[in-house]
C-alpha cells in the first residue's frame, strides 16, 4: 500500500497543481488529510487564522493515476476513514439563512470532540456514532480551476455522507491522470450540514482507486453494497432533486435496462434522498439495486 | 371506538365543509378514506375521469373536536393504517422537471399493485415493504380554505412518509372543533414523491385524538418513538430545509431548554431530512430525542 | 355608469363572498378600495391594530358580471386609479431575507405620504412619480379559496405595476359571474416590492370590464398599447420566468402565428421582466407587439 | 488610445493567463473581441464546431493595470461597443426549462443578423434597437479559475444589459494588475436571455479602465448617468434579488449617507431589476441616484 503524508495543501482543485504521488490502477493509498480549518484548531482556545489562510478545505494530492484520459471514470473504492489526531472540530460561525428565524445573537463556541469508541463526543454528556465521510474529494477540470468550496460535475466540496467507508465513488476524468484531490473529512455530518461545519477531523483516508476506461459521467456516481446514488448539485435545490433523479434513472436504464419510465415511477416509490450543504444544494438520490433488478426482471 | 364510514368527499380543507362526526378529545376513529383518484382506478383498463372529478386527494371528515379552539393544536396519533380494498395504484401521468433530462416522450403505464404479506407488489417479481403514510390531512384555517392540492401551516397535502402509524402529528387548530379532514393515503412513497403518484390506497386509518390546549404552532410537527420532526413547505427548496430546521430548533430550546445555538450545531451533526412532493418542497427536519436530551443535560 | 361605494372588506377571494355589485359586460363601474392595512393609518403616531384585523389587503367587491361562466376570461380595461385621501402609507415592518446582509436592527418608521401634483411624496424634499397600480384583484377559483395574499392563476396579490391605468388585465372566469374582487392598490411600487410594504392606498379605481366568452387562460395576462405581458408566479422565480415567458410565447404563437421556437428567440433579444414582490416569485414577461407583429410577417 | 487586437482567446478568467497588454490607471484601450461561438458562425451554413472548440465566451486579454492589487476596484467606463463585422448571430439551441411548457420538438435555425441604421436585423422585416452590451467580463480571482460560463463576484458572464456605453463597471481587483478579461458581446439582449443564445457578436469595445485603491467591494457594481446599480449572482433567483438590492442598499447608505432602512424602503418604491440569463439567477437591482440624493438631503 503506498502513503501519502500530508503535505502541499491545495484550496483549488487544478490541472496546474503537480502530482503529489503516482498510483497505478488498481493501487490502494492511504493519504493524510488536513482538516477544514487548516489544522489551525485543535484545543481550546485555538481560533482560526483567516489572515494566514483566508481558505477552506485544505485537499491532499493531487493523485495522478496512470492512464487515465478524459472520457474515462475513477472508481474510488473507499476502505477505510481514521480520525489521525483522535478529535474533530465543530464551531457555529454564522446564522445563514436561518438568522430570519433565531435571530443573529449567535453564542459563538469552539467544541473540540474526542473521537474514541467509535463515537464522536459533541459534550461528555453525549457522543453520537462516528459516520466518517470525505467532505471534499475531486478530479481536475479540463477548463476552469474550482475552490475547494462550490461542488460540481468533478465533484468537490459536495459533503455527501454517503462518501464513506465501504463504498465506492465514480468520478469523471476530464486530464491526464485524473488528478485525483482529497481532503475536509467529517466524523458526522447531518443531512443539510446546516451550519456548514460538520465535525471536521485530520484523517488518514484508506482508497483504492480504480479506473474504468471510457466511462463518460457527467456528475458522480456512489455505490454502497446495497444502494446505487446519483450526485446533483446546485440551487434551486428542487432542481437538484430532479437532476439527481433523473442520472439515477438513465443509470438503472443502462445498468439495468430498466426503462426509464419504469424507472421513474420505481424511484417514486422507494427513492431516497441525502442532502449535503443545504446552501448549495447537492442532493444524492438513491435506490437499492435490489429493487432496480427485480423491477428490470419483469421484462 | 367511533367509525366514520366512506362519505361526501371533499376537495378543499374548508371552515365551510359540515362536520362529518364529532369526537371527544382522547377518542379513537377509526376513518375510511378514498384514494387520490376518487376510487376510479381499481384494475387494469380504467382510467381517471377527470370530467367528472377534476380534482385530486379527497378528503374524508371534517372531524370536529369538542372543545378545540383557535391557538389550541391537535396530537393525532396514528395507530394503524390499512388497505381498504387490499391494493394500491400508480402510475407515470407526467415529466415534469425531469423531460429536460428524460425526454417527453411518456410511456404512460397504470400499475394496480397488491397489498399483500406487508408489501406493496409493484410487478409479481418485486414486493416493497408496506409503509402506509397520509397523504393529505389538515385541519381547517380561519381565513382562506386551501383545496387538497398544496400543503402548508394547517397541513394538507405534505407527502411526508413520517406521518404514519406509531407516530404522533401535531397540527394548528384555527377554528371551533379543529375540522380536521384527512386522505390521500399511500401504501408507500419515496422522498420527493417524483412522478407525483406514490402507491395510492383507499385505506382505513385508526386515529386517537387528543386536543392541546393553548398550544400555538406556526407549522405541523411529528413525534415517533424515537425522534421530533418538523415541517416546513414551500419553494425554493433550500429555504424549507433552513424553515424546518430553525422550528425544530425552537421546539428543542423550548421543550428540553437546548439552548438553540447549540441546537443549531447538533443538527448539524446528526439532524436529517425527509422530502415530500419535491415539486412544492415541503421538508420534514429530523432529530433523535435522546440527542436532544443529552445534549441539554450537559448545562 | 355604475358605483361601488366602500362597503363590506372580504380577505379571500371566494365563491362564497355574496356579490356587491351586478353589471353586464362591456360596463364601467367605479370601485372605492381599502388600503392593505384596512385603513387602520392615516396620520402619524396611528398603528396597525393586528388584533382587530389581522389580515391585510382588503377586497371590494365582488362584482358579478352578467354571463360570466367557467372557462370565459374577463378583459379588465384600468382606466383610471385615483388616490381617494390623497395620500399613501409605507414602513417597514421587517428583514425579511435581507437580515442576512443588513442586520436585524430595524428602525421602524411610519411614512405617511401626500400624493399630489402627480407625486407621492416620500418626503418633503423627495416626489417620486404617481405610478398607480392594483396590488391585489382577483375572480374566484371554483374549488379553494384563497386568501388575499398569495397570487395565483385567478390573479390575487400579484403586485405587478403593468396592472395600472391605461392598461387591460385579462383573468380567468371559475365560477358563474366570475366574482371580481379587488383591492390593495398602490401609489408606486418597484420591482420586488422589496420590504413588502409599497405606497399603499385607499382609492377610487375606474375599470370597463368586458367578458369573453370560451376563453380559457392558464393564469392572467395583460395588454398596454404597446406590449403584451403575462404572468406566472411561485418560488424558484427562475421558474416563474420560465412559465411566465412560456405563456406568452404560447399566446404570441396563438395570436399572431409566430410559430414557438421563433417566439423564443424573440423573446430572448427583446423581452423584459417585471417583478412583483420577491418573496413570492411573481413574474411579468414582456414584449412589445410591434415586434411580434413584424417577426411573423416574415413568414 | 491603446489597441488589443484579436490574439489569443481565453476560456477561463485566470491568474494563470499571461497579460496581452498592460496599460496605466486612465488609459483608454480599444480592445477587440471575439463571439460566444468563438467565430464559428459566419453566414447561413455555418455551425458551431464542439470538437474543436468545446468551451463558449471567449475571452480577450488579460490585461494587467499598473498598480492594481488585490483589495482596490477597477472603474471601466464602456465609451463604445461596435460591431466589428456588421453582424451578430443567433439560434435556438435547446428547450431549457421550457421544455416542460413548449414541447421538445425544436426547430433549429441560425440567424445571421446584420448591424445596421442602429439596429439589429432579426428578419428582413424587423430591426429591434442596436442595444450593445458586455456579455462577459471579470477580473481573475485570487484563488480557483473559473470558465467563462458562470458570473460571480469577479463579473464574469453576468449578461447584464446594462454593462454597456455609457456606463462604468466596477469590479473587484484580487490579484497584482487585476487582470481584465472580456468578450462574449451582444448586439441585445432581453431581460433573462431567454434562449441562452442573445445577439451574439465580434465587436470592438472601447474603455477607459481607471482605479480606485482600496476599495474592497464583495460583487460588481454599475453606475450610468442617471443609476446606481448592484449586481448579484447565483440561484435561486429570488436571493439574488436580495442580495442585489443589499448591496445597493449599503452602498446608498455607504456613498450617500441614506440610513439603511429607509434605503431599503426607497427601493421598495422606485427601484428596479434587470435579469441577466435566468439559469443562473444574475440579477441586477437599480435605482435612480437622483432619488437617493433627495432621499438623504431630508436629514
């Protein structure tokens, strides 16, 4: 298994930012990531340096994997999320849109979170179940450099928490190598991430990284072992929903060779939805492929 | 145990519609209820007369409740929901925001599923699991008398699969005696209700009624066993996520005195979202009570 | 012609609303309105009594005009809106969205403004254009009831400024006499009604309306002397622009033979927008009908 | 007068992209551009190339500003927008949103039209104004590079009618030299840029770039003669509204001295929107200079 440690942080995911490590299809890496903030928090007391870095999302790599040319996809089996300093990090820094209903005197509170029994401490009173999830994860765009903010076709700061342990993330590769960026790993995150900052840990990420040649994709795809996802992004959220739904569906119709009508009224009934940050509206729809082959079986 | 047998339907949550049975605050109903369709979809080859009833979800009741008042709200719990005639019906009517990505081009199929063995049979090779869920169900504003299509503060058509059996819906009281009118009920339903037909069930649901006294709310609210839940509605999308979360919130400060930053956080970590009819964005807020109650016990 | 002195307010455009008033197509009736505070403010230190009304944008009427049937339209010509105290009232009584951007430390303040010399003056040293519109009219629908302050296809709290003097507003007919209502009027609004509260005014409104027959809309249009408009609302307002400019290419299609795709790109070089209150997404599209005239004469 | 001929086009507005030309604060530069389509489409037959051009809005520049950094404004003043062929295309492409309203059968056809007598050819029989505007222009930030697709605080492709002779653009310098970039220009444009496809043109625009050291501005901003306006960007449309008149808001009360609540109840009275392409939600809010100078001379 070859390492990454952590190294350059990147707050662009870019075909200018030169390989940090080079796999081969089929390798698995264990990369170091920073948290969030920059690793700027890690005990009470500790702010923030915004002057020192205005950015958010810190990304390790980027991982050029041999091979890989635009119009293919990367299979990013995802093995195993480790919290690398045992704590996460969570703070409410703004009221957003929610200040129109509790109004804007926010108590401002810096909660450093032992990470240890499989739970995540948010008080001593009350751990809640560590859901490890990769926050920000994406391949270079052939035009056009996003931050590590806005999510997109490529992927990036899409805080999904279905990127986890024990599934696998399908991204377009749109240059040479993929270049593959990672990094704003969460311990836990709720559907919304509401506050925009979910439990925001260092973390060693366990992947192994496929590559499926020509495999056009224009957003990303998840499975779990039960469930096929389909990633939209992008306000109004409505809109989102319908994207999501509707990759989903032309996937069941070509995995499957559900019909696509088929499909729609199928995901009526039994779809999900999971919603990263509700500011920007990134929704993942989901199935159980389960329902999607028997359905497809009726002929 | 009262009955309130198959009636007048009625297709607007209206101060005008008669009371159909009076109940006592405590008492259980049992109410049969006509699907979406007005009943005429029962087998293959019928279709829906939209001459001869163009409206949608009708309504059984109202039930008037001794003694409710405006200000007051109703706890209806849901003890039971069953298949009335033993089968559910769907279909595809229409793209929607989806023909942008699908293509328009329909092919329009009725499904008459079976209710049987605690599923729904979408085809005889697939069963999914019975999750009966109302529809529609509100209780009759004071000023304006919504028709059974949109949802908002007094209920009506939120789509939100929590409103089930052993869970408990709060909702507003505007007029002497509540006028509470419920239907639509489906057999089951996705997030997002995407084609805009779940499975659509005459049904018989087994409510007890209980009357809160002095309880203003400015939205519905559910409790299960396990969680609080509330409902927001209304485009865009994102705006009902931050609505339902912010009245979640509240109800966390006010029922358990988390103060509600803190409660704002904790949502972030663990709250999570329930998605009713995508087209008009009505979003149900989620949280587990033991994580409410740890959290304000830690002071 | 015909008088309708200020008699019984109604907030809801309603069936049930017995009318005011009876006159026969092609007839003029001249409408005493309320101001959307009931009339509660007319001079400095005077508040809204919330407990006494808490409804806001009181209706005249209803008119029946004789023959109206489901599925005709009525062709509402605004000949002329006078300011019937001579004067208009603003505040603001709320963030709304912008508390996000400009704080929630409002400083309320009543302004009571003359209108005279074709001003309203905003204060002593500002006149702003006598710009006078309707804010809310409205037929009632055949099932539900709205209130006065959604818009919707039977018109409603549109807040449009195109409905103004000079001008014909078409809107459907639901019920047998169509039972016109109006109300709300202002002395000038802009674009988004920005905090809610435009100049509002109790007034002398002058129309003609005349019916026509087997005329059915899917929401309401309207016609200056030199453009046609029509009007869709509901959140995400980009699909209010959407539905609104679809209405009217349909319309244009229908009108002139500018065949649809043709009528798109038209609308692309040369249509405008206006924009009734933000919080609700209505949506006015525009062209002028010299161009449409002209575009379909090239065959 | 500096001259920037047609060189090498750019589909990101980068910090990565070489300076074409560097000029002082005050200099007057001619700069030419190319079309949306990259040139592609000259007369009737012509079709836009994808393979070899995937991307759209070239971009002309980068040009650097002496003594420009990161925190100051660039004042542009547009003195003329020409058409540098005598023509400027147009087509429909795809049903967008519409879709769902028009059908999905779309007859495409190109339009070459000619600039002539001050107007825009549409068809041998109607020429609408010749209304020229800067589609897309910004300024390279200092993190992340976008494509010449969306608007955002660095400009961009806002397609705001109002970027246009006689008026001065303001936008945000984040990086040494500013870094300028502009192309995409249509002959006119309509209120939402329905189609996504507006007049589109190779021009010759002249500017005289001036700059203003520290002044940090979060968005663009516009002045002409008679108007101050505040550009905001993003979905859904109605928070751009919002934070577009936010931003006007705080600059009247910034610039002027007009305490912000009564800014925001003047907008509510007289100011306007303008709506860049609706898919986006760029949205202009506007109002007269001469109001809010009346509007903060009463004390």
């Amino acid at each position: 298994m070859k390492e990454l440690k952590l190294g350059t942080l990147y707050y662009e995911i870019s075909r200018h930012n030169p390989p940090a490590l080079t796999i081969q299809p089929g390798e698995t890496v264990s990369v170091e990531t920073e948290d969030a903030f920059s690793g700027h928090i890690r005990k009470d007391g500790d702010v923030q340096d915004t002057e020192r870095m205005p950015y958010a999302n810190p990304q390790s790599g980027p991982i050029y994997v041999e091979g890989a040319e635009g119009g293919d996809a990367l299979a990013i089996h995802i093995e195993r999320i480790e919290a690398r300093l045992g704590l996460a990090v969570t703070m409410v820094t703004g009221a957003g849109r929610l200040g129109e209903y509790l109004g804007m005197d926010i108590a401002k509170e810096t909660r450093i979170c032992p990470v240890k029994d499989e739970k995540v401490w948010w008080s001593p009173q009350l751990g809640i179940p560590y859901a490890p999830m990769i926050g920000t994860i994406g391949t270079a765009p052939a035009m056009g450099a996003p931050t590590t903010m806005p999510p997109g076709p490529h992927g990036g700061n899409m805080d999904i928490k279905e990127v986890t342990e024990g599934n696998t993330l399908y991204l377009p590769v749109y240059v040479p190598g993929a270049l593959l960026h990672l990094g704003d790993v969460h311990a836990a995150q709720g559907d919304g991430e509401l506050c925009g900052v979910a439990m925001e840990m260092a973390a060693t990420v366990t992947i192994k990284v496929d590559l499926v040649k020509d495999k056009a994709m224009d957003r990303p795809r998840i499975r779990s072992p039960q469930e096929m996802m389909a990633v939209a992004t992008g306000s109004p959220m409505e809109l989102s929903v319908a994207r999501a739904y509707a990759d989903l569906i032309l996937w069941m119709e070509e995995e499957y060779g559900l019909p696509r009508w088929q499909g729609y009224n199928l995901c009526t009934q039994v779809g999900t939805t999971s919603v990263g940050y509700y500011g920007v509206g990134t929704v993942a729809a989901k199935i159980r492929s389960e329902y999607v082959e028997a359905a497809a079986a009726q002929g």
